[in-house]
C-alpha cells in the first residue's frame, strides 16, 4: 500500500474506553494514517487518549466540531494545536468571524512555538442531515446549495477545507479551487451497510469527485476482519487516484 492512500484514510474511533480505542490504533495502524477522536472518546478520555494514538505512531483528527463565540473557540483551537493534533474542525454555521479569528491565532501560536500547524476543516453539514432536517431548524436552501455557501465562507475565512458528504465534494470542488481539502464521511464500501448516514458514496466515487480523505468507521471495525477491511478500501483509493 502507498503512503498516499494510507494518510487518506481516517478510522473513526467510535467507542467509549481507552483500552478499546488502543485496540483499534494497535489493529488498523499499519493500514490506517490518521483516527478520528470525536466528543464520546474525548469526553471520557480526554488529552491522554490523542497521547496514546501519537505513542503508537498515528495522527489524530480532533473530531469536536467548535461552535462557540470567536475568543472561545479561538482558544480551543490552540489548545489543540498544543496537543499536536493534525487535524481539528469547528462547525461553519458558527460564522466568518468565528473562522477568520481561529486562522489567527493559530498561526501566530504554531509560528512562536515552530510547531506544525495543523489541518483547519469547517464542517458544512451533517451527512445525517436531510433538507427536512434544515427546515426543522427554520433553514429552507437545499443541502447542497447550503454545502456549497458554507464551504466558500469557509475558504474565505482562511480554513483548509471542509468536512462534507461524499455527494457534494464535486460542487465543493468547482466552486473552492483545486488546493482545498475535503474530507468526507458517509463514506460506505460496497461490502458494508448504510447504518444511519443518509448521503453516502463508496470511497472510489468519493476520491473521483473531490475528496481528499476519507472517514471511515463501521465499515472497517464491523467487519470479520478489520485490517483486511482496511487494506481493500486502501486498494480502491489507490485504483481511484491512479485513474
């Protein structure tokens, strides 16, 4: 397997204890570039548990989706950069200021300390998201149009790129540029089932229209064998990026 493919597969670590997410890095870290900490696992866990993942080699993406005043999740921001995290998000809908504010600060706390500045991703909207999801909360543009706004502002506002479904990455794609990441969940292999996500591509579909990285979670940790799990999705981001 190259490089490439592997640091475009992220493993969600979707579980509640320490010891079950170590389980995981220690399984999947020969196949898998980066695991995902969400609020669950954090929550509980805490900085020890994105201690642990570098310890064995890995890269975290800091899953917790900022949404907050600018100063606050500003603050968060480095804070997460003091953890060496590769990746953190915060949510789009939290606006330009909020963005603009955390690009700065982290800059200016990774240029004093030389450290590496992480990956800075807007989450656009929720793959479990329908549009009768957004009227409930009194928004009425389509998802994709929605996606597309928020992607943009999330460009202007300095970010890397965007957390997005598989299903938008094209029109996130012509509309933000060639050098923007997007890193998609809903992301589902033929061999695996839909579970709740409602917008899903395979993860050959999802690198040929845009995406940079993919989420991946229960497709690899359901299955009989995980790591194999791994290797074949690694096998089909490999055969879309030589295409």
């Amino acid at each position: 397997m190259t490089h490439e493919a592997k640091d475009r597969l992220i493993f969600a670590l979707d579980v509640d204890e320490f010891a079950a997410a170590e389980e995981w890095v220690k399984t999947l870290h020969t196949n898998v570039g980066l695991f995902k900490i969400g609020k669950q696992l954090f929550t509980r866990c805490g900085p020890e548990v994105v201690k642990m993942v570098q310890k064995h080699g890995g890269q975290v993406f800091l899953d917790l989706k900022y949404h907050d005043i600018p100063n606050t999740v500003a603050k968060a921001g480095v804070e997460a950069c003091r953890l060496g995290v590769k990746i953190f998000n915060v949510h789009a809908l939290g606006g330009e200021e909020m963005m603009r504010r955390t690009v700065a600060e982290v800059d200016a706390y990774c240029a004093k300390s030389g450290s590496e500045r992480p990956l800075l991703l807007a989450v656009t909207i929720l793959t479990s998201s329908t549009a009768e999801t957004l009227r409930g909360v009194g928004i009425d543009r389509p998802v994709d149009e929605m996606v597309v706004r928020l992607a943009q502002l999330a460009k202007t506002a300095g970010f890397d790129g965007v957390v997005a479904s598989p299903k938008e990455a094209a029109l996130i794609r012509a509309a933000c540029g060639s050098d923007f990441a997007i890193v998609t969940p809903g992301v589902r292999p033929s061999f695996a089932a839909l579970d709740d996500q409602k917008r899903v591509s395979t993860p050959a579909e999802a690198i040929a229209a845009g995406a940079t990285s993919l989420v991946i979670g229960r497709p690899i940790s359901a299955a009989r064998n995980p790591l194999e799990a791994a290797g074949k999705i690694l096998l089909e981001i490999e055969a879309a990026l030589a295409t």
